[in-house]
C-alpha cells in the first residue's frame, strides 16, 4: 500500500445562482436556486514514501480542493483518501499529527501575537516534545533566515517572511507528509531559492513526502521528479516531469548559422525559418522527431553547405505545460 492513495475522488460545490435586480433578490430569498460546481473529477493517483510530487494546473483546477480532501478539511464524494493508513476527514484527530499543510494564500498564524508565539502553541497544541521543539525550530528557522524576525507580530512581516514563518509552523511537530499549497507565491527570486533548497533538503534528508503546488514551473523543475497535471478537476498527466517531453515535445529546433549567406533548397518535412533576412545566414529548421532524424538533417546540411554555428534545442517544458493548459496538444 502507498503512502497516499486517492482512488477515484470527486467534489462537487452547492453555488447559489442569484438572479439579478429587485425581483431576483426576492427570488433569491423565497426561493434560492442552486446549480452544481464539479471541483474535483473521478482523481486516482498513489504516492509513495519519500517521494516530491509536483502537483500542477491552472486556475481553479482543482489543487486546493484535492489538498483539502488530502488533509481532511473537505470529505469527499465519492471515492477514497487514505493517507499514512487513515481516512483523513474520518480520523481527523489523530491524522493530523502526521501531515503539515501549508496555504500560501492564507497564513494559518496568529495575525496579532510574535512569530514565536505561534509557534510555542502549536507545540502545545501537538503536544511536540521540548527537545524536539527546539531543534526543529533551531534548524528550520537558520536554514530560512528567520531569527531577524522571530519576535515580531505577524501582521508586521512582509510576505516573503510570513511565508518562511508559515513553512516553519507546518514543520515544529516533524510531520512525515507535507502538502504545500502554493508556497512561494509572491515572493521574491532569491526567497523563492531559499525555499525550494529547504523543500529539498528536508525531502532528502528528512525523507519528508511531500506534494507541492505551485504556479511558477521553476518551483517543480528545480524540486521534483515527478509531476501530476490537473486540468478541470480531472487529471491529465501524471509522471516523470522528464517525460512531459517524450509525451508532448516532439518538435525539434536547430538553429544554424552559415558562413555566407545562403538559400537553403526544401527538405521533406522540415519547415525552415529566416531568422535575419531572406537568404541571409541566419536560419531556424523546425521539425518532427519522429519525421525527422537529426543527424540526418545535421549531415546533410553539412554536407551541402559551410555551417558557422549551429544549435539544437529542446522545447522548454514550460512552454509544453501551456500548451497542455490551453488543450493545443492532445491529453
Ligand atoms: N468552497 C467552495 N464553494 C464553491 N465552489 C468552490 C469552493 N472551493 C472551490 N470551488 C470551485 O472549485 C473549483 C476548483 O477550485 P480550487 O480552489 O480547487 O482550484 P485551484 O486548482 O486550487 O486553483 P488556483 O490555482 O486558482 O488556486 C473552482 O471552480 C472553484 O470556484
Ligand atoms: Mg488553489
């Protein structure tokens, strides 16, 4: 059994539909009327232990709502949750022992009180042992910089440090699965270092399992293997993030620059670019791998004409995920 099995989950929101204008707000009141939203759609996946999952989609996919389903905030449906051997919205009490949840967009700190007494009471409240406490908290709050602002308000900090206090909060009771919603969101290039470096090490240290949301592509790139896409509550990818391109990026570019300039006579299946001006020596070949093989392509050009330079360069998977968003590639 792994760690976390999701077997075919979905959830689905009551919306009110309000009618609009004075007769509709009486309509609304007398007699309400409501239509159903599908979040999450017939989801199956299983992670196991020690692993860092990306988990990605655009907006209003459905990641939060399954992140709530995983942490027990939302039940759902139809279909099963087990995580770590519990049912976590059943077992709500003794599951959360186990797990961390962080949501960027909402801290889960007290507004008012010092960092650090947030922190003291979540200690209280998972009865996290004193040693433990304090090495978790000496740990976590150097590798994120953080004593320069442990005694603050929270409502004092900027985003970037309420965001490092929120991770650290999540990790004081040392859970062994973290769900991380969206936690680099609004923070800065070299914040969002730093906490992709602590992901990492608390993942290959620690053995922390933990899946990650995000929309920044670096985030996924830079921490996991492997990545789960969902689009409209239904999965539509799921596997190694290196295989985005074996299963989407087929098309080739290889950019090359001649000596001189040049007209470069049609090949079969190649499409050929200018990139400075007709029959000049700049020129971009695009092309199928599969049509196309590139050694071919490489060798007969060299054959045929003096190359100054020449590159040959991989989709950007990032690109490859828009592409998945917008349905311009066939799921
Ligand atoms: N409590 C709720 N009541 C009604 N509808 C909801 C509720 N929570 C979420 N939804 C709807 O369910 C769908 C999925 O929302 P969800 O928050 O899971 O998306 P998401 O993938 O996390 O998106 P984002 O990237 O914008 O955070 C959306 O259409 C949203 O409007
Ligand atoms: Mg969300």
């Amino acid at each position: 059994m792994s760690l976390i099995e999701v077997n075919g989950v979905s959830k689905t929101f009551r919306v009110s539909r309000r009618s609009a204008g004075i007769p509709g707000m009486l309509a609304n009141l007398i007699n309400p009327k409501y239509e159903k939203k599908q979040a999450v759609n017939d989801i199956t996946f299983s992670i196991e232990e020690g692993e860092m999952v990306g988990f990605i989609g655009p907006n209003g996919a459905g990641k939060s709502t399954t992140i709530k389903m995983l942490s027990g905030i939302l039940y759902p449906d139809t279909g099963s949750v087990r995580v770590n051997g519990y049912v976590p919205y059943k077992q709500r009490k003794s599951y959360v022992g186990s797990i961390g949840v962080v949501f960027g967009q909402k801290s889960q700190l007290q507004w008012d009180l010092p960092v650090i007494d947030s922190f003291e009471l979540l200690k209280a409240i998972y009865r996290v042992p004193e040693d433990v406490y304090q090495e978790n908290l000496k740990r976590f709050t150097d590798m994120l910089d953080m004593s320069g602002f442990l005694n603050q308000p929270v409502r004092q900090l900027s985003l970037g440090q309420r965001m490092r206090a929120d991770i650290v909060a999540a990790l004081l009771h040392s859970p062994k699965i973290v769900f991380f919603d969206e936690p680099t969101i609004g923070v800065d290039v070299v914040g969002k270092e730093t906490i992709r470096n602590f992901l990492c090490e608390l993942n290959e240290k620690d053995g922390v399992t933990m899946l990650f949301t995000t929309h920044d592509m670096q985030d996924i790139e830079k921490t996991c293997k492997r990545l789960i896409i969902i689009d409209q509550g239904a999965k539509v990818y799921d596997g190694l993030l290196s295989g985005i391109r074996s299963a989407y990026g087929t098309t080739r570019q290889l950019d090359v620059e001649f000596s001189a300039d040049c007209t470069v006579a049609p090949i079969e299946h190649v499409e050929i670019r200018e990139q400075d001006a007709p029959g000049g020596r700049k020129k971009r070949f695009l092309f199928e791998s599969k049509e196309v093989p590139i050694d071919a392509l490489i060798s007969s050009l060299l054959a045929n004409y003096t190359i100054r330079d020449l590159t040959v360069s991989e989709p950007e998977i990032e690109g490859l995920i828009r592409k998945i968003y917008s349905g311009e590639v066939a799921r």
